[in-house]
C-alpha cells in the first residue's frame, strides 16, 4: 500500500521548525493548506522560502498562490536576471545547498514519516500489522545525519523468546556481529530508515499511540550511551565500525489512543492475554540502546537492552 497523499514531506516540517520557532509546525501546515492550486509541494515551499519566518508574508504568498502560483514560483526560483536559481520541486537541502533543523521530527507516536513506497511493516511471527511507537531524526554533525530512524514493534502476538531483541552468545561489548544477523533478527520488531530529503507523512497510518515530542538530550541523541549496567558497545559488522545513534530510556511507557487494541503480553503461567494498562511497552520497558554502521540502512541498524 502506497500513502494516500504525501502531504507533507519532512524537509518541510524541518523548514518550518527551523524558521517559525515560536510556532507550532501544525498551526504552519495548517496555513499552509489553505492554498488549494497545483504542484502544491512545489509551491509550499516556494512560499516558506519567501516568507522568511514571517507570519504576514506566509499569509501573503498563500493568498497571491491562489491567484496565480506562477508568481509565487517565480520569485521563489529565478533572480533578476531571469537565471534560475533554486528548484523547489526538489527537498530544501537539495534546493538551496543548506543543512536541516530536525526540530520536531524526533517524537513518539502519531503518525511517521516514511521512504516514499514504502510498506508499513508486517510481523515475522504472526503477520499482523505493526503498530509505529516512535522515530529519530538524526541531523548535520551526525554520523547518520539527515536520516530518520522509524521503529515499529509488534502488539498482535508474543513470545518468550521475543520479549527483547535477540542477543549474541559471546560477550557484547567489542563483538564483531556474525554476517547477515543483523537481516535476520528484526522478527516482531522493524527499524526502517529513510532520508529526511525523501520522507513523507504517512496520512494512511491510523496512530495506535499518542504524539508526544522526544526530549534529545534524554534520548542521548548526538551524544554517547548512558550504560545502566556494563558498557556493551559492539565492536564490527562486515568490517564496519559501529557507532552508537541513541537510546530508549528504561521505563520509558507508550500512552495508547484511545480505542486501540490491547498488547499481548504472557501471564504467570506463560500463557499469551491482554495487557490491562493503558499504555504500551517495548521490550519489557528495558533501555533500548541503537547503533549504526557504515551507510544508513535497516540491515546495517544494531539494538541491545539493558534492565536495572
């Protein structure tokens, strides 16, 4: 399945963090949807670069796009020599050779923001759909910079031997991980990765979970592990260095939206029941450490827990 619309791309999201600080992107977008013309993407760009940051100009250029976008487009695109200068038919990065502020497009919840095609994915163990519970977005300075991490976990079945991501049999910390684990292990659980520049909001994902922004300095983004136990950096995947990309904090619970299903969980006998809470867990609620290595991709992507 396709996403119905791919309104609005998360290098407009970040455009609009980075230049309306002291408003919230949702009221912007809001805005922004007032203009109803084509290449609306295009266009909505053009009208963010234009604007600035300010309010009075964003609703200006919306109002002169809905007379003739073309001016619009015009301004945004060529100088006064006629030469054209940007393409915003193409991401901000790629537009105007700048970087992006991630801003809020690290949060737990909601709905994601996906590779263009892409699949919501589907579980190895009992092939339900799986449920979102959060994505990071990982900006400039970062070994994966401008890529966001989704991760997707599934609520429709469980397992002993799946309560947490499968672990090595040698010691952790400085283990090289044996060829093609890292395509095999991600069963109940998807991490997938998609570059900011092509992401889009996946409009046809109905939330399990409520939105709730992710605190980066929590989560340890840009910055090195908070180890409740032993430091258990890995060491190499198919000579690959690995680099650590965040971390889950322990405890960490997922507020449910309302009317969505229960997870299933194991009872004292063992058997498979639903969970009465109102939130939902990912892996026990243990810290959930992520690292990287080499190029961003989900096959290259290594998680670990740890428990007080």
């Amino acid at each position: 399945m396709t996403p119905k619309e791919t309104w609005p791309y998360a290098d407009i999201v970040a455009k609009i963090t980075a230049d309306f600080p002291h408003e919230s992107a949702a009221t912007i977008l809001d805005l922004l949807d007032e203009y109803k013309g084509v290449e609306k993407v295009r266009v909505v760009r053009c009208i963010l670069h234009l604007a600035n940051g300010g309010i009075d100009q964003l609703l200006e250029l919306i109002g002169t796009a809905n007379t003739d976008y073309r001016d619009v487009i015009y301004w945004a695109e060529y100088d006064l020599d006629d030469q054209r200068i940007h393409d915003f038919g193409q991401p901000f990065a790629i537009a105007t050779e700048t970087g992006y502020d991630c801003g809020q497009l690290s949060y737990i919840g909601g709905r994601p923001y996906l590779p263009s095609g892409t699949e919501i994915p589907m579980c190895a163990v009992c092939s339900a759909r799986m449920c979102f519970f959060f994505q990071v977005a990982l900006s400039a300075g970062h070994h994966w910079q401008h890529t966001i991490l989704a991760m997707f976990h599934c609520i429709s079945c469980c397992s002993e031997d799946a309560l947490i991501p499968e672990m090595l049999t040698v010691p952790l910390k400085g283990a090289e991980i044996p060829l093609e684990f890292l395509t095999h292990y991600q069963t109940n659980f998807r991490i997938i990765i998609g570059d900011i520049a092509t992401a889009s909001y996946r409009n046809d994902y109905d939330p399990l979970i409520e939105y709730i922004p992710i605190n980066s300095s929590t989560w340890r983004v840009g910055a090195k592990p908070q180890w409740l136990l032993d430091d258990e950096t890995p060491g190499s995947y198919e000579a690959l260095e690995a680099t650590f990309l965040f971390q889950v904090p322990s405890g960490l619970i997922f507020p449910k939206c309302s009317g969505a299903p229960a997870q299933k969980t194991l009872n004292l006998e063992g058997q498979i029941v639903d969970a009465q809470q109102r939130h939902y867990e990912l892996f026990l609620g243990n810290a959930v450490y992520f690292f990287g290595f080499g190029s961003p991709a989900s096959e290259h992507t290594y998680i670990l827990t740890q428990a007080d």
